[in-house]
C-alpha cells in the first residue's frame, strides 16, 4: 500500500470510528460490531478494517499493523511519531497534517 492509498482509506472509515485529538495524541475506537470499545491510532484502524486483525496502539503492535498493509518501515514511523505527538518537526509534522484532514479531526 502506498502512503497516497493509507491517506484515502484512512479517510474513507466509516462514521463508526470516532477520532479526536487528546493530549496531543490522535487516538480514535470504534462504537459498533466486534470493534466496539477498542482504541486505535490511524495505522491499526486501516489495518483493522483491511485485515479484521486487531493490533494494539504501541510502537509495535503498529510497526505490525503496518508490514499487514503493506507499508513501509519509515512511513510507520513518521506516522506512529505524528499521532503520538512525540515530534513536531519535519516530516512528522507534515504527516499529522494529513492525517488530521483525512479525518478532519
């Protein structure tokens, strides 16, 4: 998966996932079926929705949501970085941009 299709499917979850930001932390969980409860940053949500595999929302747990979509180590990082709010700068800065208007948060 590129990072162009993360963006757009990330984008395209339904109105069941509910994200916010929360101490400077894009987090987000599920309100309805088997998900219902359960907390999520970007990559497990797509990774949940693509794989039906629940992952949970550490470094690691979302470094293997990733290699289940098919995305690049790097790109997992500067993501997991940007919904985690551990830095502002660079490229983690630009990449919570995007998340937060694909999920206009």
């Amino acid at each position: 998966m590129e990072s162009s299709e993360f963006y757009n499917t990330l984008a395209d979850l339904p109105q069941s996932y509910r994200f916010g930001v929360v101490d400077n932390t894009i987090v987000g969980s599920s309100n309805r079926g088997k998900a219902k409860g359960i907390t999520f940053n970007p990559v497990t949500a797509v990774a949940y929705r693509k794989t039906g595999e629940v992952f949970g929302t550490n470094k690691r747990e979302t470094q293997k949501a990733g290699k289940a979509l098919g995305l690049t180590r790097e790109f997992t990082n500067h993501v997991y970085n940007a919904t985690t709010g551990g830095s502002n700068r660079g490229n983690a800065q630009v990449v919570r941009g995007k998340i937060r208007s694909a999920l206009g948060v």
